[in-house]
C-alpha cells in the first residue's frame, strides 16, 4: 500500500516515518564502513606481512654477514699467532694474513677490491696507473 502525503498529516506520523528511514539509513551506512574497514584491515595485514618478511629478511642478511665477519676475524686472529717461520711454511707472511683471508672469502658488498700485482706481491687498486700502463702494454 502505497501512502501519500495526507497519511503523513500529523507530526508524529512523519517523525515516526522519519526515525524509520533515518534508522534505516544509519544501518546501511554501518555496514558499508564495515565492509570498508574489513577491506583496509585485510590490505594493512597483507602489507604488514610484506614489510615483515622484509624485516626478517633484512635482519636474516645482517646476522649471516656479522657471522661470516666473526668467522672471518677468528681465522685472522688465529694465523696471527702464527710465528713467522710457519707462516712462511705455508706461503704466507704476516702483512698478507687479512688479504687471504678476506680475499678469499670474496669481496663485501659495497667495498672495493684489492687485487695483487704480479711483480713484486704489492697490491694494487683496479683502474690504478700501474694497472692502466699493464693493460695498455
């Protein structure tokens, strides 16, 4: 049944029809922002989780790179208690104990390496003028 306005002649009539759809109104708005909000909620996880496994990620580099520096610091350590005499046994003299050991293990990032010249076992920097005029030659 279809009302028209001379049903809604009196003032409780219309406050009644207007609580009814005001009621109405705030019931589907409150579902709409929770479906928004249950969106943003699953969004912000699924990032979060992302900015986590970055997190642990990062933090799983940083403790395998500080080992493999104490790994590293601890060979050093041992070859320097080395007298000369084995060091010279096993081809090594005691200037070029973090060379090898560094060297060896491959060059950290971001840092620049060393390499050694050939003629008299100085070390020598990539792009040096000793490289350059070996190159050239």
């Amino acid at each position: 049944m279809q009302r028209d306005d001379d049903d809604l002649s009196t003032t409780d009539e219309w406050g009644r029809v207007k609580d009814l759809a005001m009621a109405r109104a705030r019931e589907a708005r409150g579902q709409e922002v929770r479906a928004l909000a249950g969106v943003v909620a699953r969004g912000l996880l699924v990032a979060a989780g992302g900015v986590w496994h970055a997190i642990g990620s990062a933090a799983g580099r940083t403790i395998a790179a500080v080992t493999r520096w104490r790994e590293r610091r601890q060979a050093v350590r041992e070859l320097s208690r080395l007298d000369d005499c084995t060091l010279r046994d096993i081809g090594l003299n005691r200037a070029e104990i973090e060379y090898v050991i560094y060297e060896s293990a491959g060059p950290a990032e971001g840092m620049p390496t060393v390499r050694r010249a050939r003629s008299g076992g100085r070390a020598s920097r990539p792009g040096s003028k000793r490289q350059i005029d070996k190159a050239a030659a």
